[in-house]
C-alpha cells in the first residue's frame, strides 16, 4: 500500500527529497465552480461583455496564484512553471474555471492548477461578494495529470 | 440594486477607497470540505491519532494563508487580523475545515476566512495525493460575519 | 537645512520611527509613461477594445504591487492601504499611467502610489516585449499628494 | 508580424508556455536614471563618501527586487537567477542606474533587470523625499540583451 | 500558572484573538551575536572602512526581515511596524547585532526584533562563507521590552 | 586567500554569478538550539504527548522558511529545493533543532538549512514567550556539507 509521503517514521511532516526522481515533462488540468445567484451571474457577463473584469482580474489572480503554489502549500516544492492558462465558462447559475499548467521537473504540476482555480475562484467572490455573499466554490478537482513517474492520470469522465 | 463596488465607472477594476467606513470589530466564519476515499479518511485519522500532522499542517498552513489574502486576492485590502482559529472535523468521507478570523478596522474579514479554509483544502490535498488524486474540495461557503455597515450575514441553516 | 531622515547620525539606514507623528488621512498620486512604437500602441488599442488585456492586467498588478511596497522598498513602513485606482491613457506614442492611493496613518503614501506606476509600466513592457523591446519608461514622478505634517504638495504644473 | 504573446486567442492573458524552448544562457542589462535638484545629489555623494547609505540600500533593494519580478509582473515566469550586479553613476543632476543580470534556461532576463533598476530607483527616492519630492525616475530602457532564440538586442548608441 | 497561549484547548495552535487588548506604544530590543575566526572579523572591518557592505547588506536584510515577521512565524500577528533601528559591534572574534523595533498596538514586538537580528546574522553568515564555514549565531535574546499588558521586561544585566 | 566574493572591486555587494559552476548534488546540515526554563520544556514535552503543536509547528516554520532563503537573505540566489527534513530533540534545558536540505543546482544549500533552524527556533519562542521570555537561540552553525567545487564540510566533532 502506497504511503503518505509527506510523514517521515515518527508521523512529523517533511518536504519530500524529490532529487532522485527523472526529469520529465509534466501538465495538470483542474477544474472548480463558483456557484452564484443568477442576478449575480448576469452582472458578470454583463461587466464581461464590457470590460470584462471580474474575470479578468480572476485570471490574472488565478495566475500568479499559481506561482505562489511553494509558499501557501508547506510541503510543496518550489518549482519552475512552464506555463500556465486559465478559461472561465460563464452559465446560468456560475461560473467553471479550468486552469492548465505545465513544468519540466522532477516534480509538482497538480498543485499549481488546483491552487490557480481555488484562488480565482476567491477572487470572484471577493469582487461579487458587495452583491451575493451566498456565493459557493465547489468541486475543486484535478481532471488530468501526464508525465511523472507514477503515469498519467484521467478523472472518470462523469467526474470531469 | 447595489452594485459591484470593485468595479470603477469605465468597468476596470480597483480597490475600494474604504477611508471613510467607520472602524468596527469584525468576525467572520468560513466552511468547506475536502471529500475523499474512506481509506484516505483512516490513514489521516490514524496519523491524527499519532501526531496528528496532515491536520496540523493544514492548520498551520491555513493561518498562515489567511495573512496572505491581501497578497492572493487582488482588490483586497491589507488589513491587520486580530485572530484567527481552525478547527477540522473528520468525517466518514473527507474533512470539514471551519475557520474564524476577526479583525478591527474598516473593512474585512470575509475573505481571510474564506482563504483559511481553501489553503488548508489544498494543503490536505497535497499531503494525501500520493495515495488519492480523485479528493474534490467542496462548498467553500461564508457562513456567518458580524461588524461592519452592512450588517450580520448568516448562511441559511440548511446551507451551513 | 532638513535631513535625510532614513540615515541615523553614524550614517547608516534606518527605519524612521513614526510613532509620534499624528494620524492623518493622506493621498498621494503619481504619474508615469511607457513609450513605445505606434504600432506597438495600436496593438494595445486593439487588444483594449476586444478585452483589454495588456493594460486590465497591468492595472492588477500596479494594485498589487502598491500592496507590496514595504517589501520591496527597504525603508518603507508597512501601512495599511485604504484605496488605490488606476487609470491609463492611450496616446500616440505610449501609455500615460496615472495611480492614486490612499492611507489613514502616521506616514506614507508617495511610494505606493509611484510603486504601482512603476510595476504597471513594467507589466506593459512584459506584455509588448515580443514586439517592442526600445519601449521607455519614462518621467515616474509624484504629482500630488495631501495630509501629513509636512503640508501637501503638488508639482508645478508644466511638470505635471 | 509578430504577436504579443500572453494573450489567447481570445483576448486574455495567459502565461506563456516556454516548455519547448532550448536552454540558452542569458544576459540583459538596463538602465534607468532618477533626476533630482543638485543639493540631493551632493547629500547623497557626501553620503556616499561617509558610509555610501542611499545606494546601497538602493543596490541591495535592487538585487532582491530582481529576485521578485515573477511575484510582481503576473505573466513572467519564476526563473533562477544565476547572478546580478548594478551599479551607480552620481551625476551633477541625478543618479544614474545599471543592473546587469543573467540566467540559464528557457525565458528571461530583460524583466528581472529592468525591475532591479526600477526598484533601486525607487528606493533611492524613498530615501530622499524628506528633502526633494520633486526627483524623477526617468528612461528605463534594456541597453542590451543576449542569448535566446530571438537573437541579441542592443539599443541604438544614441539612446545608450 | 500562565498558559501557553497559542494552543487552544484541544492542543492545536492558533493564532490567539488580540481584538480586546489595550492599544499601547511597545518597544522591543534584542541581541545576538555571530563568531567568527579573526581573519574574517579583520576582512569585514577592513570592508566596513571602505563601503562598509557586510554589515550594511545585513542591516538592510535585518530590517526588511522584521517586516516579514508575520510570515515568517505562523502565529505571528500582522501589525505595523512604527520603526526599526539596528547596529553592529565589531569585536574580536565577532559581531554583536542588536535591533530595536516599535509599534502602536494590540500586540508585538519581540518577535520583530529578535527576526531582525537573526535575519542580520544569516547575511553576515552567507557573505562571509567562503571564506569561513565555522560561524555561529549565538544567543539571540530579547533584552528589553516596554509596553503592553504583562508589563516591562529586562533581561538580568548579566545576560544582556 | 580567497575572498568574500559578495563583494566587487568597489566594495559594494552583488549576487555572485554562478552561471559556469557546474550542476551537483548538494546537501547541508545545520544545527541550533533553543534554551529555555525546564518548566517550558515541560510544557513543551506535555504538548508534544498530545498534539505536539509547539514543534509541529516550528517544524512548518522552519521548512516554509527554507524555501524563503533567497528573499530574507539579499544576496542568495533562489534555488529549487529538493527536499528539506527537520528534526527536533527535547532536551533538559532546552530543544535542539537540526535540518537537512538538498538541491541539484550551481550553488547552495547552506544558507536554506541554516534559515530553516533559525525560523523554527524563533517559532518556538513565539509560541513559549508568554511563559518565558528569558529563553535563548544558542549556536545556529553548519554542521555539514556535501557536493560543489569546493569540496565536502564537516564541522569538527567536539563542535557537533
């Protein structure tokens, strides 16, 4: 059975040593929603079709987010980014953020994808929240993970 | 209606001119889950028993985070956090992550809250993927705030 | 003659104690430009009526960046920030940058107001440098600011 | 003709993925000057005779403010630095910058020597303000640049 | 007997609640020092006479390393800083560092001043490591603080 | 004799260039000790049969503040971690602390292994100095060295 490996013998957290691991070319997607009122909903795609910027800050948040994976997440490394691209799906009752970043290391990209959506997504509820304070961020997930050495990953299709 | 107060006349973003709000003591308590495989559940629970250090990392990275909002979220202001406290709730299928943070001053603290619970999410996430990438974090949500001009704010109970 | 108050008597830096100094509300602006290639401008233009990328993006980070402030300038105190706004004039040979930014407090705000001019125009050259690499930035320089003991201040017009 | 680069095919920004990019060694310097009334500049030059203060603190905020490029311009990437040097000019009616930096990979470096001059400038007025609120940051510009795919770049002498 | 504060009743740590403390001018001092072989105290003393940079790169980092106080030690509160000043003995066998911060406030500053000084001693370490591996940072204590609730404190004159 | 090489020809400091050293395995050791009453040690010890906060969370600490090496410390380069472990032994009149991180790079690790000490040390008086101000950070020192040109370090035994 696989193990935490973030305990070491005595169950006290480390940062793993990732030094003997092979350089590979790795990507992750995840995926998350901010469920909102509709009223809500439409201010947004309204100040979308403006200027666009509750989105538009969301992503760059989302972003630089990402960049700051190392330093919110103790035991994660400090990696290199390849590169990094967030979409936004605006429907009737919220908003679908996706976020794809990439890396050539010997470790990472989950985090940085799962933390680009999680703080877009707190990004939108901070500049709707004066309107809706009832806004929920759900479903923060990792859909597709390639490259490492424990192989690709696919979340079940009626998960994505 | 009132309107998105992030947003200035020409739709571009800024940061609010809070100067004039009177400076009231703020609370505010946020929730979520991080959902998982039920063998995920025992191998935290039976760390938990030892040293407790998934949940202790999360905790400690969930704190931490909160003091960061300013720095994650781009139209928030920086302001001083009088305190903050997790607490984590282990369930049959994942953990529920509650945080309260307060402050004194013009404006807050609804999105240290918020950022407690997502970057002790992410932080569980990271410490247990190795055994379970499929983990979802779920329904980030406000579920009380006091202070402030807007009045009290509490979740609908059946939301809670 | 009045002094250089960030160097103590033997000549080194310090951080100026503030602590007696009243709490006023003070604003401070600054202005800035990036010159570039026409062409280069008229691709900012364009971009700006579609989505308005180059110059939504710069504007977060010159807000995030006056955020930053106290970390980047070695002497700066770390003041809480009550607003700060941006605005961005497209003309013929560039991009005029104009921040705002306000404080309630013992000192400050000059800096953050010519921080988040500085990092946006940084932020323009990154967002062009595939096209453009002789953009200039240019005449960074505090037009205005009011509160504090000293008076406010505002430079003469033809400067402005 | 070339594109701007962070931007999607849909008008927003993105990071760009410079994964498959060869790994060349780099190197870009930048300059920039702050402009100040004379009787600054011979404050900070008989400073300078004592202990040097203003610019090396302007120097050394200079260095770790090209060691936060990626935190403050949302499209760069978090590249390594594999070295950094500035230097200082006094001039009759300001100071003039230089900073030098390199790197080894894919993306890089003209960012990370154009924000050591800025931030250097920066502090340099920080630290004389109490006596010139009227100084100028003025010309920040890459002189030159090598290594990379693109080919070197030198700014034409005359702008030098 | 007076608890450890930081741990909440079940042991977990939190970030302990300030909101009804009294505000109060504090004031902190701490010292430290760091030993080295002669002939690199001699190569910093000669350095200090021409530009003096060991010690000035290390009170910079000193003071901008009180700032990051907050993010440094997790339960650390975020407050601001009202002044910080450092100074360097050069002994012997080593440098004696100590550092005075202050601030208005609910809580601190102890913790502000002994980080300035360990961040000083660290730069010290990394500038004069090639040439000598064998320093240590020895007895970082506070030896003074006025202000606050639990009133003054003063380290035994014979350990200051 | 060699020399500190933070410094160039004009005295000022500079981030060394690396950029021709080649690429090892490098691995640091370092270790301190933070002395204090024996009745916080027993507080200590208690809290570490429970929940074992005081040093689960100096141990996040000291590992978050590892990967902020190169922004305390000015003249550091920022370097990929590739694991960092700490340790922590309770001792009668105090706890001493050790940490080991490694990288694969041009330069490195001493100065992340020494932060590392150094930030769990100063956690662990946050979180006891309601208690015991009177505690000290006794003899941070590097204890070992692998990997780099200029060969393995072993601080002698009676130095251990």
């Amino acid at each position: 059975m696989s193990q935490l490996t973030h305990l070491d013998e005595t169950g006290r957290a480390k940062m793993v040593n990732v030094g003997d691991k092979p350089i590979t070319k790795r990507t992750a997607t995840a995926k998350g929603k901010i469920s909102m009122a509709k009223d809500t909903v439409q201010r947004i795609r309204t100040g979308s079709m403006k200027k666009g910027d509750v989105l538009s800050v969301a992503q760059v948040a989302g972003i630089t987010g990402a960049k700051k994976t190392w330093d919110l997440i103790p035991m994660c490394h400090n990696i290199p980014i390849s590169g990094c691209e967030m979409s936004f799906e605006i429907e009737e009752d919220g908003v679908t953020i996706t976020a794809t970043a990439s890396t050539i290391g010997q470790t990472g990209i989950e985090m940085e994808a799962l933390t680009a959506v999680s703080i877009a997504a707190l990004t939108v509820y901070d500049m709707c929240k004066a309107v809706d304070k009832g806004m929920k961020i759900e479903s923060i997930r990792l859909v597709k993970k390639t490259g490492g050495v424990s192989g690709d990953y696919t979340l079940e299709e009626m998960d994505q």
